[in-house]
C-alpha cells in the first residue's frame, strides 16, 4: 500500500506542459487586491468615515481623485481585454458622475438611516453597515459596468461579496434610497431591476428561473417596483416576475409569478409546539 502511495505522486510530465501552457495565457489583469484596494481608496475618499486620512485642502482632494483617476486608467491599461478602450477617456468619464454618485449613495445612507431603529447616527452606517459597504461597491461597479469597462466590475462586486455575504451582479439595475437590512445571503442576479425605497432583509434571492447558458443576453431576473418591501428568505424568481409598487414580500415565500401593485404576500408554516409537563 505505502508503495502504491509513492507511486501515485508522480505526476505525468504532460501535466506540468498542461498547466504551463495555461500560465502563458493568463490575461494580465491586476490582482483582486489591487483592483479592490483601488476601490477603496475612491470609497474613503467619498466618506473620511472609513479613513484615517486628513486633507488640508479642496485642492489636495482635487489632486488625490485626479491621481484615482489615472490609477484607474492604468488598471484598464494592463487588462488585456480592455486592450481596445480609450482607457484615459473611460476614467475621466467615470470620475465626472462621482457628484452624481455621491449624492445617489446618500439617498441609501439615509434610507438605512431613516429605516433602522437600531442605527444611531449616520456615522455609525457609513463605518458599520454591511449592507451599505455592498451597496458601495456595487454602486462603482455599476457605473463601469454602464461604461463597458470589462471584468473589474465583477471583480469589485464579488471582493463585496467575500467580505459581506451579499451578492450583486454589476449590471443589476438599482434606484435609489436601496436599503439592506442584515443582508447576509442576499442574491440580486444580472438581469434584475429594482425600484426606488426598496428594502430587503438577509436571505432574499432575486433570481432565475434556470440557469441554462442559452438563457444569457436574457431577462432572467424579476422587477421589483418601487416601494416594496422583502422579508427574510424570501425566493422571488424569472424575468417576467414583477413584484408591483409598495406590496410586502413576507419571509419564506417562493414566489414565480407577478404580484399586483399593493399586495401582500406570506407564506403559513403549520408549527407545533409541544408543551411537556413535568
């Protein structure tokens, strides 16, 4: 047996010319971490909540998002598959809506904000809330998604998800004043849209309905209008499902089809408690 062991170690050499082979393919795409940390740096700059890092000036502040905004192009740069984009014009497009971006993160601050009995101060969202740090990266993601910047998106939404448990495709379309509750297992798949004053609670999955590959380039994802609310474990899915405007989404359901605007929608477990009497 000990000698079958040994044996079984040698590997043939055509195993290491495979895997050989397939490191001088590999697209020299920055590493996660480096693409991350850019994000970050973008993300602190926005909100000193989450940095340590002081500015004097308006002016150094002009200077450091001018600095992202070459790091950014220089990312683009060494991504192979971005090796057609003007990436210098990309960057300066991206950091022209960060006002826009800004004020649109706001809105989910005060919607966690205002939604929360539990949450103190805004400060205590901004440094906090996983649900925010999600929707931080998901909001830069998606900006370069609209913008056609390849892989990084994904990348960013997906560095989110390894730190928060919740899960955002970039190209998810999102309204404003987007409150997460807990967040932890929430799904929200490619093709969904969601509306305005949306709030989910930990465990809500927008998904498909199945996940063939010829489904892709698809509506696979369900609507959810504006003014809905989504409880916990909820499982909502396929493109044409659209969950109307202000309905109430209750915990476990499993819903496959639309839902009129107003409605509530709940799921009744039969529970037994037994009482056992000394």
């Amino acid at each position: 047996m000990q000698k079958d062991l040994r044996n079984c170690c040698f590997m043939n050499p055509d195993f290491y010319h495979h895997i050989f082979k397939k490191q001088q393919l590999v697209e020299a795409v920055p590493s996660n971490t480096e693409i991350a940390g850019w994000a970050q740096r973008v993300i602190h700059l926005l909100f000193p909540e989450q940095a340590k890092q002081v500015f004097d000036s308006a002016q150094q502040i002009e200077a450091e998002f001018l600095a992202l905004e070459k790091e950014l192009s220089n990312i683009m740069d060494a991504t192979q598959a971005c090796s057609n984009c003007n990436n210098d014009k990309v960057a300066k497009a991206f950091f022209n809506q960060m006002p826009q971006l800004y004020a649109l993160l706001n809105t989910d601050i005060q919607a966690i904000f205002n939604g929360d009995p539990a949450a103190v101060t805004e400060f205590e969202v901004i440094r906090t809330y996983p649900g925010f740090y999600a929707i931080l990266f998901y909001r830069l993601a998606h900006a370069l998604h609209l913008l056609n910047v390849p892989l990084i998106p994904r990348i960013l939404t997906e560095y989110a998800h390894s730190h928060t448990g919740i899960d955002i495709h970039p190209a998810a379309k999102i309204g404003e004043y987007f409150y997460i509750d807990h967040g932890t297992g929430i799904v929200i798949g490619e093709t969904a849209e969601i509306g305005k004053n949306v709030k989910l609670y930990q465990g809500v999955t927008l998904g498909a309905l199945s996940v063939d590959k010829n489904m892709a380039n698809t509506k696979r994802h369900p609507t959810v209008e504006d003014g809905v609310v989504i409880y916990s474990g909820a499982t909502i899915l396929g493109g044409k499902t659209v969950i109307g405007h202000n309905s109430v989404i209750g915990g476990n359901v499993w819903l496959t089809k639309s839902v009129p605007s107003g409605s509530t929608v709940y799921h009744t477990p039969e529970i037994t408690v037994l009482v056992n009497n000394e």
